[in-house]
C-alpha cells in the first residue's frame, strides 16, 4: 500500500498529458515528440488505428450503444475475463496449491511459484515484439489474433499440464509455460482496444479490463469453493484449460480493422 501510495504521488507530479505541460523536458526532446508522433489519417487506412482523430468522441449514449452492440467488445471482454481467470491464479492459489499438494515449506513453494511470473514477463515481451512485427509488415488483423490465440492454446496446454504434473518442478515448468501464453495475449488485446476505439479506446479498454477483474475476482473463489465441492482441484484446472480453448475462437470473432461505430452498425 506505502508503494502504491508513493507511485501515485510520482505519477501526479510527472505525468502529463501533452509534452508542452512537461516542463521538465529539452526543448530538443519535446520538438522531436512533436516532429514524430502520429497525426490523425483516414480510419479506412492501417495507419490510423494508433492516431484517433480529434473531436470525433461521440456522445456517452452513443458510444454505450455502441459497445454494448459490438461483438467485437463482448469478444474482448469473454476472452480478457479468461485471461486473468488464469493469471490471477498464479498470484493467489498457486502458491498454496504447491505447498498442500508436494508438501512443500513456505519457501520452496514461493520459489516455485515466482518463476511463472518471471516467464510471463518473457511472454508481454515476446508477444508485444511479434505484434508489433507483423503489424509493420501489413498483416494488420493477423497482428493481433495470432499472438493471442497462441498464447492461450500455451495456457490452456499449461495449466493441464501443471495440474498432472508428478514434481513441484514440472508443475512449475508447466504452469510457466502457462502464464507465458496467458501474457501473449495482452499486447493483442489492448492494441485492439486503440484499434476499434480510436479516439475512445480509454472507454473501450476500461470494460475490457473490468471484465478482465471479474476473472480475477472469480479465480480466487472458484479454486476454494471447487475443492471444497469435489475434493480435488483438478476440477478447476479443467475448467480453466476449456476457458483458454474458447478464447481462441473468441479471437476469431474480434475484428481489430473494423472502428467501434463501423462494428455496431
């Protein structure tokens, strides 16, 4: 809490919206942020996704209707609320899962459990390299489903894998192997998000990411409840490899060239 707190008074010191209020700044470096950063272009062109026009927002009841009309938003949404359905295991019951079922002490199983998170940081790097990639190359809407459908075909292999595996180690292994395709899906997802939204992807990317803290907020009461129910955990483990699987067809419903209004329409 003391760090979020601190975090949250450097952010409100530093952060600016437009380089001209960052007077801390070089006059050097704030005529290169304004000589290079990106203008706003036709929507019909693969350009204008990372530059949203001014002043096209439209009005709050618009875009709702919009979102709420838009599959490609309920798409992000199902296939987010999985993503954190998985991830937020690692950070909650994964840790304990280790202990209970190896019989390990508190320190063995924190070191088994931290290197998933190592390889999901591996996994955000890897797949925003990729996208970015294959983006450049002019494979726009392949750019985001192709990262994301592998990662969750990783995580979905993971986390069965972890679930059977006979050592702590390989459970690790494989549970990494897990939250390194959980986080190749983060990059293609809020690129999305910029992508249908435009000048409004704060909004659209705010209600992928509630979604998102849904699946988080469920995971840490599926896994207690579904032992307690069944007396074993493999129960979760299945449903959450079976989320993972129907994200990937969600992907195949998302439509990242498609503008929020075009898709609602």
């Amino acid at each position: 809490m003391v760090i979020g707190f601190a975090w949250a008074i450097v952010w409100f010191l530093f952060f600016r919206d437009d380089p001209k209020d960052a007077h801390w700044l070089s006059d050097t470096e704030r005529e290169f942020i304004f000589a290079n950063r990106q203008h706003s272009t036709s929507p019909t062109t693969e350009s204008s996704i990372h530059s949203p026009t001014r002043g096209s927002q439209q009005q709050p009841s618009s875009l709702h209707r919009a979102l709420f009309r838009s599959r490609t938003v309920w798409a992000l949404c199902g296939q987010y609320f999985a993503s954190n359905f998985v991830f937020f295991f690692g950070l909650t019951w994964f840790f304990p899962e280790l202990k209970a079922r190896y019989g390990l002490t508190g320190l063995e199983a924190s070191l088994f459990a931290a290197v998933p998170m190592i390889f999901g940081a591996l996994g955000n790097w890897t797949s925003g390299w990729w996208v970015d990639r294959m983006f450049s190359a002019g494979r726009w809407q392949v750019s985001r489903r192709l990262p994301a459908m592998i990662g969750f075909l990783l995580a979905s292999a993971g986390i069965l894998g972890s679930a059977y595996a006979a050592t702590p180690l390989t459970s690790s292994f494989w549970f990494s192997l897990c939250i390194f395709g959980s986080d190749m899906t983060l990059s293609p997802s809020w690129s999305t998000c910029v992508d249908i939204g435009k000048s409004n992807a704060g909004v659209v990317s705010g209600t992928m990411n509630m979604a998102g803290n849904f699946g988080s907020f469920l995971t840490a009461l599926a896994f207690p409840y579904l032992l307690v129910w069944t007396g074993s955990s493999m129960p979760f483990f299945f449903i959450a490899a079976a989320m993972n699987i129907v994200s990937i067809g969600l992907w195949i419903l998302i439509e990242p060239t498609v503008a929020l209004t075009e898709n609602a329409s």
